[in-house]
C-alpha cells in the first residue's frame, strides 16, 4: 500500500484492524468466464489480468467491446464497453453492496455508458460480505484501474469511482487516501454510517464527492455523515436527495445518470 508520510502507519494499522464496510444488498452470483470476444491484458501492481469477453464494435476503441470479466489479484471485475466508445474514454469503477455482484449493478449502468461512450467496470469483493483493506481489496482496486486504462486507452484524467452501500463507503474511504491522485472524483448511493471513522486522511487532493439517499434508506443518515464529512475536510460535494423517486435502501438508472452529469464536470 501506497503511504504519503511514515506518520500515516498508526492511522492504517488502526484502520486495517477495526473497518469493515458492510450492508448492502440480497445475493447474487458470479458470472461466467465465458465469450466469444478476446480480451483483458495484464495488471499492474498486485495482479495480473486475463479475460474473455463478447460484442464486436463499431466505435474506435482498444481491446474488447460489449460485456467480460477480467481476473485481477484474488478476484476479477466485471467490465461494459459500448460499441460506440473510443479511445480515451472516461473510467467508471464501480463497487457493489454487501452480497451483491458487480452483474446485478450493471443494468443501472448500461444506459450511462451508453450515452456517453465510457468503460465501465465492476469489482468483485474479496469477501461477499464487506470490502476490506486487510483481505486485499484496496490492491485489486488498483491493479483493475491500471489494466483497464491500458486495455481500453481510457483518459487517466478521468476515472471515476462509484459505489452502493458498502461499497459506497468503501469508495468514500479510498478517495480520502493516497488514491486520490488517480480519482477525478466519486459518486456513493446509499453509504453507511462510518464516515469519522473511516475518513481516510492523508490525501494528495481533494477529491470531489456526489452522495445520493432517500429518507427511507436506512443509511440516510450515514450518507448525510459522509458528505458532510467530505466538505468539512475541504472537498466539493453535492448531496442528492432521491426522496419521492427512490425508495429504501437502493438506487437505479436514473441515480447513475444524475449521479455522471455531475461528476463528469471534473478531471484531473
């Protein structure tokens, strides 16, 4: 792991024992490792990347289109390409909720990418249950970034990372660290209450912050915690109230889309 100062050791070793991002959604599966389509390419960092995929393009854009997974350190990500995307395309990186999986995220998704011509890819937790720094997660997150923005030529100035519940909050922690460099900015629905806790530090910048909710979540008010925690600590936030068009603790296509128009207006 990256560290800006040695006196940031206490503060992770104390992180690394005690954080856990947890809460999400019901189950779901891991997709097959199978497809018509070649891609992937390897990792840096931690993990190596290799893949399969389907869809064929149109656009004029390296490495695959349309749907694949791509192994990366202990895990794999889940990526979407549209045929119209070109090289130098933004980067979404999406974390997904306790028991979910990167495939049940990506129908919100689709439709953004579509729109707009980005690279879309889902990590998969190391544990089902949480992400966590200690089981690997943060080098996997990493290695995928780096692999994806060499397979597909993506904007390095534009790479976004996203997140649902405790993937939210997962994505909230890593855009107050050292990561940050390498952020343009995130966007989190629904994430957990944590936020004094798990407010990293120690970041090169600051990264912009987009947190969506509804009074129903049962995270509502974790996710006030954290944008408030975000502009109080000197980043740009908007807090999302979806009230009226979402409802519990969930968020959907249109959640994505508001959450990418307001995103979308920072680089690096």
């Amino acid at each position: 792991m990256h560290r800006s100062t040695k006196n940031l050791l206490p503060v992770i070793l104390i992180i690394l024992a005690l954080v856990a991002w947890q809460s999400g959604c019901g189950g779901g599966s891991k997709s097959s490792r199978s497809g018509g389509g070649g891609g992937g390419g390897t990792g840096t960092g931690t993990g190596t990347g290799t893949g399969t995929g389907t869809g064929t393009g149109t656009g004029n854009i390296s490495g695959p289109t349309g749907t694949g997974t791509v192994d990366v350190g202990n895990s794999y990500y889940l990526y979407y390409v549209p045929s119209s995307a070109n090289d130098n395309a933004p980067l979404i990186v999406w974390l997904h909720g306790s028991g979910c999986t990167p495939e049940g995220d990506l129908p919100q998704w689709k439709g953004v990418a579509d729109s707009n011509g980005l690279v879309w890819i889902g990590l998969k937790s190391v544990d089902p249950g949480q992400w966590s720094l200690a089981a690997g997660d943060i080098d996997n997150i990493r290695a995928a970034m780096d692999d994806a923005k060499s397979t597909w030529n993506s904007d390095s100035s534009r790479v976004y990372l996203c997140g649902y519940s405790a993937g939210a909050g997962f994505s909230c922690s890593v855009g107050s660290f050292t990561d940050s460099a390498n952020i343009a900015a995130i966007a989190v629905f629904c994430a957990p209450n944590g936020a004094q806790a798990q407010y990293m530090g120690g970041s090169p910048r600051k990264v912009p912050g987009y947190f969506a909710s509804n009074q129903s979540d049962f995270n509502w008010q974790g996710t006030i915690d954290w944008e408030a925690k975000y502009r109080q600590e000197g980043h740009e936030t908007k807090f999302q109230d979806e009230t009226g068009s979402v409802s519990g603790h969930t968020y959907n296509s249109k959640s994505a889309s508001d959450a990418y128009a307001w995103i979308s207006q920072f680089s690096l």
